[in-house]
C-alpha cells in the first residue's frame, strides 16, 4: 500500500512500478483533486497492466481531501465531492 496526497514525489509511479513488479493489482479508493483526469491512465501505461489489473475508484472528488478535512475541523459540514 502506498499512500499520499499531491505530495509530488512519485506515489503513483511507485504504486505502478510495484505493480508490475509483484504482478499485482491496482486500485485507489478514493481520487481526490480531479482535474478531468485520473491516476488509473498513467499507472496502466508506467505499470504495463491490463485492464482488468485496475479497479475504478470507489470515490472521485473534485477537490483534494485536505480540503474537504480542513472544513470538517472547523465545523463546516458543505464538503465538495
């Protein structure tokens, strides 16, 4: 498992090359910070996966998580999906 958040330091190019390397799958629950694009097109083509060695996600949200958590600490219930 490999977790992160608009960190810039490659959890996606590690999460790919893993899964190649143990012939394993790829999923991502949640895809936070959407900008018409997802990780699972990059992890296919840095992994070398097929498609049915990627699940969707479960979740997309527009903004990063971060944001939606920053709100819920201060009492703001008006999240954005």
């Amino acid at each position: 498992m490999a977790t992160g958040t608009n960190t810039g330091i490659g959890e996606t190019a590690v999460s790919a090359g893993l899964a190649n390397l143990l012939g394993g799958n790829y999923w991502r629950p949640v895809q936070a910070g959407l900008k018409g694009k997802t990780d699972i097109q990059p992890v296919a083509r840095l992994g070398r996966l097929p498609p049915d060695y990627i699940a969707p996600e479960l979740y997309r949200l527009k903004h990063l998580s971060r944001q939606n958590c920053r709100r819920a600490l201060v009492g703001r219930n008006d999240f954005k999906p």
